[in-house]
C-alpha cells in the first residue's frame, strides 16, 4: 500500500485512492473511475513502476455466477465494449484463490460467452489487439482444502490493460547478479525501496553502505544516476573471499560499477567509494547533494557494523610506508542511525527521501510503537513497513521526507532504547533539580537566623529530598542494568525446552543430567535415537516435528542430535526455548577422532568411520548453504544464536553455563549444578570419556585453526564465549 500512495503521488493521482484498501489481503481490488485525475495514461505509468500491481483491467462486467454475469452482458450498455468487437482477440481466465483449472473447464467458459458477447474479429492467441481476461474469486479458504468450480463467490470480466513489473523480480534476482554479498538484498525488497523512495529519471541516488549495489541496482533500472559507498575495501575494490557459492575469491568485475554493467546499466553510474560514514568527506552544499539516500545499514550480526579508529594507544604521529589500511571499531548501532540521519540532514534535497531498514524488538513494538524511530526536527515519517524476522525481533522499512533544511544536530536515534533512555533522562534531570534544592536549602539553613521551627522544618524537607533522590539513583541503576543486554531475559515461564545437542559437546552428560533434573524439577524429557539418523530433516519432518511438540503435556523437554528448525515459519502459534552446548572445535575434533577409534569407557563408538560433522549446521539450520564450510553459513549460526536461542553454554566453562541456565531456565534447571557434584554424575564423566585421548601439539592447533574449516568453527565459538560471558555479568552468576 507505502508503493501505491509514494508512486501515486509521483505521477501525481490523489493517494487517497490507495488508503482504504484490505491491505493484508493477498489480493486487493482497487475500483477507479476515469476522470480528471485518474487517467488510462497515469494508470499505465504507474503499472509500469509498481511492483505491487499484478494487472490493469478496463471492468465491462461482473456478477456473483456466470449467467449474472452472461444477463448483465446482455441487458447493460455496451458502448464501452463495441469498438472492439471488430478487434482480433483472445480469452484468459485469472484465478484468485484457486490454483489449477483444467482446459476443458477453460473452453466451457470462453464459449459460454458466445451469445452475450459479438466478438467478430478473428481470434489470435499469440498477440491480440484485444485480451478479455475473465477473473474468477474463489473467497479466501478457511482450510487447505483445494478449492472447485463449485465454490466461486465472484466473476469479473474485462480488458486487459497493462502488467505490474513483478517481471523484474526475477530479472535482478541474487542469483543473476554479477555481485553478491553475505547480504545482499531480495530484489522485491529492493524494487520497493526504489518505488518508495520515488526514484526518477535523472535523479542523484546515494547509498552510503551500498556493498555490491542492490539497491543502486534498482534505482539505475529506473534511469536514475547512482552513487554508492562503504567502508569495507575488499568489497568495493572485488578483492577477498567471494560470497558466491563455489567461487574462491571475488572476480575483478564484481565491483559497484561491474554489478551494473552486468544490466547494460554502466552508463548509470557515477562511482563507488571506500568511505567511512562516521567521519565522511562530503562538502556540504547549499540545497544538498542527493534526491534519494536509499540504504540497508549493518546491524552487526551477519555483518559487522564497523567505523574507522583503533583501541590502541599511541604517543606520537606514525608514518606508514606504502598503502595503509587502518585499524576499525565496533559502530555503535545507534551512532549508525544517528550518523545516517544527520548526513542526510546535510546533503539530502528538501522534498527528497530517506530509506532505510532499522531493526527492533517486536516486544518493544508492540509496546512503543512508532517511538522507537529515529527522530530529527528536518524530516516527516511518510510510511513504515515492517518485516517479521523471527519471534523475537522485526526490522522496519523506514521511509522520511525531507520537508525542511534545519542545522540541528539533535537526533534520537536510540532504537529500542529510546523509552527507557527517555526515563532515564527524566530521571536524572530531576536527581539535578533536587540536588539543586538540596545546596539551596542547605544555605538558607546555616546562613540564615529563622527559628528553630524554621529549621525543623528545613530539615524534614531535607529528608524527604534525601529519600527521593536515593529511590531516583535506584530507578536509574535499574535501568542501566536493562539497557546493558536486553536480549539475555529469564524465562521462568517456558514450557517447552529444545536441546538439539551437538555431538561431542557433553551431549551425554547434558542429557543424563536433563533427566535426573526431570525426576526432580518435574517435567517429562524425552531424547529418541534411531540408528543411522540423521541430524537433518525434510520440511515435511520439520512440520512433523513440531506438531508432535505442540501435542506434547508441558513442562517438557526435547532432546536430540539434530540440526535448528525455525519453529514460527512452520507455525505461529508455537515457540520453545532453544538452548544448547559447544566446545573448542579442536577439542571437538580430536574428541571425534579417539571416539571413532577407540570409542569410550562405556563401550560406545570405536572401529567406526571418523564424522565429518560440522557444528555451524547445529545453529544454521536446514538449509544446503548451512552445509557448506562457507562464513554465510557461520554468520546465519550467529544471528540465530542471538534472536532465537535462549541460552548457549560451552563445555570448558560448564559450570558458569550451568549456573547461568538455572537462573534462564528455572523451572527445568534448578539445582543442576549440585547434582553435578554427585558421585553418580562423576562416574557418568568416566564412563563417557574418550579412551585412548593425546593433546594435539600447540603447533598443530595453530595449523588447524588458521589453514582448515575450522577456522570457520572458531568464529562461531568466539562468538559464542563472547555471549556467555556477556549472560554472566548480566545475571551475576560467577
């Protein structure tokens, strides 16, 4: 609907036509009568720019079945309709909510028109002057059932017109690029951002972490002038490891400039640079530089978000001989769109737009809405858009209008944050103004010479600011520990626990533990083994799965050597607690390879064929590029980590992680780490051991951790500690 109202009011039709549909619905039907401001001419321009729009059809008639349709045909005016009757012609029919339709049905209904409707001319399916598309609605299903002939609610009849450019999806699909990145944009995604953004011809579109160009890709098929930065030199240059499947290192054309001319859209860009946007070189203009900044800010999960600078101290200017590339920092991520909205203050046109993604907690959404967007005095919200990422969090489709050149500097930028930052802020102000009150009264006590009355009662005032000011520095503290890490939250209410357990990882003792902790903390556990399975699943076994959890009687725990399933894209409706344990991947590794040799204490593995099993599929998922030893499959591992797992312990720190899940999960994990003392237990570490074990030499890890995939384990891993240390300073656990 943004797409509709932002090229309605390009081709300048009253966007009030656009307002008041079911946009929700998969398909909306838009009535217009021609008249001074909606012409056939604006329709067909606005068709050949929405990516929205599937067809334009000029309505002759309609009715609720077939012989409504066949009677109004005949009794209603058909002066609308007569020119073409000479014309050559064919029929189509449009399903809506109906997939198949078989042609002898087809036939049946293109002849049924035969009495009704005089077409004359001669028929040409392969290019007629007139196209009658009959479009059948079948209601919305209340049940997967398919739908027959028998349940059609809606007949329309009429001329085709024009297509959408959906087309355009495929053409500049990921997969037809010349350039790609780890992520680079869905074309659609990147259509409606250029539609949104009103992109014309001749245009200046600006993107100052374009990467390989998806969005100036877009902007340039709608003739506009791109320009585009980033701070990343292998990118821009097409230096380094490829993104691309199979493909070692980038190819010298898969730059900015080669992404373009890959669509004979070279001539339509102006450059590329390696630019910092924290401490850009732009030189500010009178009127601005740009009619579009069109972008998709890194938010530091599957790419780092980075600006130059360096931790390192030093005591003097430093010459570098030859080329230098400087050290880069961690880019605050509410700098990132602080940065960002200020650039765009300086060197957007007035009337131009500002696009962008910006990610949040769908938790805070719901509660704050629109205040959680970044704000400044010089730019209106035209629309938001949100995109459901996973249960946890979303990222919206920010569109602004710049309406006013203003030299403020003020931004609120602070994302998720910005309520409790608001709160904070009160909060401190009025710790100040009482502080203030505090020296003021404090002088009227002991330089004034009022009576004793005066000072008693200066004094309860005194005490009652002393009490404010002590719960007011307490709010703020609490505060300050919600900000610290808003993604780490009990969840004492969970009702179901998924432990797909990696291998080699005290899988075994975690799951000989989860079932002492079942008999204790009562809920039922479960882990079934079926020889010779496999830790990865059809989409079919994926949907299977969590049906059979959600029919499970909670508290329940599932335990398994299998690889993450996204539960809310197979159903809505259910959630679980994903948790999880890793281990240093070389440990892993020679773990594995006694294990296969040798087997253990217990009398499991040995004399077996040595596992080439990864541990990124475990957090990646299901999909064949979680497979490949690739740093997209690590990078998707981490952003579920982070949005969608509860908790993720290492086995060199298990009882910090044990510590840690007790306060996460304490309806399932209370008391574990004291049963993990138990004579039982420790026995049960004997027996899993790994016989026959020798430490690999300090020079052979190093070896295996730079040259091998594991170094692609290691990036997981580090990541993982990371977090884990980050949940214990949070919950205080040691």
């Amino acid at each position: 609907m943004a797409e509709l109202r932002a090229l309605a009011e390009l081709m300048k039709i009253p966007a009030h036509h656009f307002s008041d549909a079911e946009c929700a619905l998969n398909n909306v039907r838009f009535n217009l009568k021609e008249d001074k401001d909606i012409t056939e001419v604006k329709l067909r321009e606005l068709c050949s720019r929405s990516i929205s729009i599937y067809g334009l059809y000029e309505l002759w008639e309609e009715g609720a079945s077939y012989e409504e349709v066949h009677k109004n045909f005949r009794e209603n005016d058909d002066s609308l309709r007569a020119p073409f009757y000479e014309k050559e012609f064919a029929f189509e029919i449009e399903l809506i909510h109906r997939k198949k339709m078989t042609m002898p049905e087809r036939i049946r209904k293109f002849d049924s028109f035969a009495n009704c409707l005089p077409m004359r001319g001669k028929i040409n399916l392969k290019n007629p002057e007139c196209k009658i598309t009959i479009i059948e609605n079948y209601g919305i299903p209340k049940d997967n059932s398919p739908r027959r002939e028998d349940d059609l609610v809606y007949v329309s009849v009429g001329r085709f017109l024009c297509n959408g450019q959906r087309n355009l999806i495929e053409k500049y699909a990921v997969r037809n690029r010349v350039a790609v990145g780890n992520t680079s944009m869905d074309a659609e995604l990147c259509l409606f951002m250029t539609n949104l953004a009103q992109v014309s011809a001749g245009s200046l579109v600006f993107d100052p972490f374009c990467g390989t160009g998806s969005m100036l890709l877009t902007s340039a098929h709608f003739k506009s002038m791109v320009l585009g930065s980033d701070i990343c030199w292998n990118v821009m240059m097409a230096k380094g490891k490829s993104a691309r499947m199979g493909q070692e290192n980038r190819k010298p054309n898969e730059t900015l400039r080669g992404a373009l001319e890959g669509f004979g859209l070279g001539g339509h860009c102006v450059d590329s640079l390696v630019i910092d946007n924290n401490i850009n070189p732009w030189r500010g203009i009178d009127g601005g530089w740009f009619d579009a900044i069109i972008t998709d800010p890194p938010y530091g999960v599957r790419e780092k978000s980075e600006k130059v600078g360096t931790s390192k101290k030093f005591d003097d200017w430093i010459d570098f001989d030859g080329t230098h590339f400087p050290d880069k920092v961690a880019y605050n991520l509410n700098d990132v769109f602080a940065d960002l909205m200020k650039f765009s203050n300086k060197h957007l046109r007035v009337g131009g737009r500002l696009v962008f993604w910006y990610p949040v907690s769908r938790e805070e959404l719901k509660k704050h809405g629109k205040l959680l967007y970044p704000r400044h005095s010089s730019f209106e919200l035209f629309c938001d858009c949100e995109q459901i990422l996973n249960m946890r969090t979303s990222r919206i489709l920010l569109v602004y209008s710049k309406i006013q050149s203003h030299h403020s500097e003020d931004v609120d930028a602070s994302g998720d944050m910005v309520v409790l930052r608001r709160r904070q802020l009160n909060l401190i102000r009025g710790c100040v103004f009482l502080f203030g009150l505090f020296g003021m009264l404090a002088f009227l006590y002991y330089f004034t010479e009022d009576t004793k009355e005066i000072q008693r009662k200066l004094e309860n005032v005194l005490k009652d600011i002393n009490i404010d000011t002590e719960n007011a520095m307490e709010a703020i503290k609490e505060l300050e520990d919600h900000l610290e890490d808003l993604e780490i939250r009990p969840m004492p209410e969970a009702q179901f626990v998924v432990y797909n357990r990696v291998p080699k990882c005290a899988s075994m003792s975690m799951t000989t533990l989860s079932y002492k902790l079942g008999g204790k903390n009562n809920f039922k556990v479960e882990s079934p083994y079926e020889p010779g399975e496999k830790p990865e699943k059809t989409i079919t076994e994926q949907r299977e799965f969590v049906d059979f959890l959600q029919n499970q009687e909670p508290p329940y725990m599932y335990i398994r050597h299998q690889y993450y399933i996204d539960f809310s894209e197979l159903n809505e409706d259910f959630s679980a607690a994903y948790i999880n344990m890793i281990r240093d991947p070389i440990d892993r590794f020679e773990s594995f390879y006694y294990f296969s040799r040798f087997g253990n204490e217990k009398g499991g593995g040995g004399n077996a064929r040595l596992s080439d099993e990864q541990l990124v599929p475990y957090f990646c998922g299901m999909d064949a590029e979680c497979n490949n030893r690739h740093i997209r499959a690590v990078q998707i591992a981490k952003e579920h980590i982070e949005e969608n797992y509860l908790f993720v312990g290492t086995l060199e720190e298990m009882d910090l992680s044990l510590g840690i899940l007790e306060q996460l999960l304490p309806g399932f994990f209370s008391g574990a780490r004291e049963l993990t003392v138990s004579d039982e237990s420790q026995n049960m570490k004997t027996q899993t051991k790994t016989l026959n074990k020798k430490k690999t030499s300090p020079e052979t890890r190093e070896w295996l951790k730079e040259n091998t995939s594991l170094k692609l384990e290691y990036e997981l891993y580090d990541f993982v500690v990371e977090r884990l240390h980050r949940a214990a300073k949070k919950l205080k656990v040691s």
